[in-house]
C-alpha cells in the first residue's frame, strides 16, 4: 500500500518536510558571501551537490523562507559579488554550523556569532572556515530563481577555481579518506548523519537568537576543554545566566568539590569546571554548563 499525494494538495510547511525527508541525507554547503560593503554572511544549506567535474561546477540552493517569502542574505549577497566560499561540514563542527544557521540581522557576521576563523581566500572575495576540513573558492556563473513563492529554490551555480584539503583528512594515496573527513549531512527536521556513527539530532534555531560564542569569555572560546560543538551549543543559549542562576549552580556538589580541590590553583580549577562543563553539555545540561562557565 501506498500513500499517494499530490504538492498542491499540502501547505508549504508540509511539502518541505515530506521532501526533506524522503530526499535525504544531503550534503551541507556551508557557504561564505560578501555584500557590496564587504560585510561578510555565513549560512548552512543542504539543497547542495556537485553536477560537473570537467568544469568543476556546484549548485546550492538558498530558497524562499516558505513561512514569509522573504530571501536570504546570501542570496541577496551573491547577486550583489558574485562569489563564494563552499565550506564541507565535518561532525567536529557540526553545533557551531547550526548555530550560524540562526537569522541574525543582516550585517552581523557569523563567523563571529559561531566561533568560526576566517581564512583569507586566494583568488575571491569571502573569506573561507579555517575549521572545516575542504574549502572551495567559487565564482558564482548563474543564479536561477525556481519561483516567486515562499519555499522557492534559487539555484547557485558555481564553478570551482579553486580547492583547499587539510592533508589531515588524506589517505595514503592523498584522496580524502571518509573515516578521516567525517562528514555530516541533513536530513528531515532535526536529524543529521554522521558518516562515521550514523543519526544524530542538532536542535535548529529556526526562531530563536542564540547569545552567539562571541559573547562567552575568552578563556571559555579557547578552552582546551571545551569542544567547538561544546561551544555551539554554548552559544546558542538565549540568554546570558542571570545572578541567581550563578550563584545556584556554584552550590552543585560537583562544583563545590572542584573548589575543594583546586582552588589555591586556578589552572587546574578552571580545567576541571571546563571538563565538568563539557560532562554537563554532554548530558543535555546546556543552560546549567553555561551558568558554571559564566561564574569564575
């Protein structure tokens, strides 16, 4: 048995999920564009794939908000300079990816709100994600709208001028090595799929505004401790602990414990929390990991 439909007989909200979810996993193109200011976006897509190989060619798709219609800055962006950077998603990057994806407002760049480095690009304007694993420089040769309605493609045509590989992820014969990438891809709602492990959720920020990982302490943002999944998560925290909240979780036992210990040695008190803070991200604990990050 079957169940048939046909698209005009769904809302848009469930067309996109049902598509979503049987067209899946997609790879991610976690695409890097300058307006004609120069102002920089960085936003995650998984309409993405690669379509040619003799002209190297890519095509993502940043369609129409099916909710309001309205476009996105990279979009909007690529029509302006017509270049990008196509940055591959590998797991150790994957919660600071989503926390890019949030809907700042246009101007705020994302690499700063999500904790990415900046790579200066050779031979095009945006700049790449020093973290991710293999960076494509592009030249954008076409941008194809699909429709004027929310939930509209917009297909991006790029051509690949030029590829960056971390020789990291390269096996003996120097191709990229699927265990060593350890690629991430979407799927339907809040799954994604690790290549190396399989299904995992990632909670998307489809209407909240996470704090950003700019606005955590610089010893939190360059914790030896702490993850840059550990941090995406961080930063997507809506609002910043309050007073109460510190003072509470400084009565946590394990936190009183670490104080015992260590608290004639500040290096090691700081390693400890950062190592319980990860323990509490780990179990879910986000809001609790940020208060005890915020309170030494």
């Amino acid at each position: 048995m079957y169940k048939s439909i046909l698209p005009a007989d769904l809302a848009g909200p469930a067309l996109q999920a049902l598509l979503q979810g049987a067209v899946a996993p997609r790879p991610i193109a976690f695409a890097a564009t300058v307006d004609a200011a120069g102002k920089v976006n960085l936003s995650p897509f998984s309409f993405f794939n690669i379509f040619s190989s003799n002209p190297p060619v890519v095509i993502f798709s940043p369609a129409r908000r099916v909710r309001d219609n309205t476009t996105k800055h990279t979009l909007e962006n690529v029509l302006e300079v017509p270049e990008c950077t196509i940055n591959i998603v590998s797991y150790d990057m994957v919660q600071q990816t989503s926390l890019a994806s949030t809907e700042y407002e246009k101007g705020v760049n994302e690499f700063v709100k999500a904790g990415f480095s900046m790579e200066a690009s050779d031979l095009v304007k945006p700049p790449r994600v020093a973290e991710s694993p293999v960076q494509l420089e592009c030249k954008v040769l076409e941008v194809k709208p699909l429709g004027t309605q929310g939930g509209a493609g917009n297909l991006v045509i790029c051509e690949v001028i030029k590829v960056h590989i971390k020789e990291a992820v390269l096996d003996e014969n120097g191709r990229i090595d699927p265990y060593k990438i350890d690629q991430v891809s979407r799927l339907g709602g809040d799954w994604y799929s690790r290549s190396n492990a399989g299904l995992f959720t990632v909670a998307k920020p489809l209407t909240t505004k996470g704090i950003g990982v700019d606005a955590l302490p610089e010893s939190v943002r360059f914790s030896r401790e702490l993850s840059g999944n550990d941090l995406g998560q961080l930063g997507n925290v809506e609002k910043l602990p309050t007073a109460e909240q510190r003072e509470a979780i400084m009565q946590d036992a394990d936190v009183q414990e670490a104080y015992r210990r260590f608290s004639l040695h500040a290096e090691s008190l700081e390693f400890h929390l950062h190592q319980l803070a990860h323990r509490w991200i780990e179990a879910g604990r986000v809001e609790d990991a940020l208060a005890l990050v915020m309170s030494f």
